[in-house]
C-alpha cells in the first residue's frame, strides 16, 4: 500500500478518487528528507479469514476464530500469544483493527 502511495508520489500522480489508496508515501524517507517513522499498518487476506494489525511492537492476528497478541521485538517467530497477559494492549490494537476494518469494503 505504501509502496503504491510512493511511486504515485514520485510520478506526481495521485490515485483514482474512486479507488483511494489507504498507503502513505515514504518518498521523503527515500530521498533522505525526513526520518523513518513507526505507524500503524492494516491488512487482511481475502484467500482465508486472516485480519492482522501491526502497531509499535505489537501485531494482533485473527485467524479464523482464534485471535492473538505478539510481541514482535521480544518473539519474532510470534510463538507466544500475549493477549491475557497484555489484555489492554490487545483490546487497544483490536479496536483499532476494528475501526479499519469498518471502513473497508466487504468481504
């Protein structure tokens, strides 16, 4: 999404209205005019029930029923889920999630 967002940037196009792109252009980050910055990134995967969310150190992932919180600094290879540890931070990235997702079109 970032990348598409960027190369119209970098084009000096912008996207069709009818198809607004939710990416955010990283050309000023390319070209060294202003510094990388952390956000938080949406995404979801039509070919099976998959929603993620990826904010700081954080990712929630919905698979299926089964719903998970991972601390990617700590476990990379998110093979502890967090969610009854960290309950605030899951119900944080999961409402936020949720917000995104209420602006997407159906499945």
């Amino acid at each position: 999404m970032d990348w598409h967002t960027t190369f119209l940037d970098a084009a000096g196009a912008t996207s069709d209205p009818a198809y607004p792109s939710d990416g955010q252009s990283l050309l000023d980050v390319c070209t060294g005019d202003r510094a990388a910055f952390e956000r938080t990134v949406f995404w979801r995967l039509r070919t099976k029930p998959q929603d993620a969310a990826r904010m700081g150190k954080w990712k929630y992932l919905r698979d299926g029923d089964v719903e998970n919180l991972f601390d990617l600094i700590a476990d990379p290879g998110e093979a502890v889920d967090l969610k009854s540890k960290e309950a605030s931070a899951f119900e944080k990235i999961r409402e936020e999630y949720k917000k995104w997702e209420s602006t997407m079109l159906a499945r």
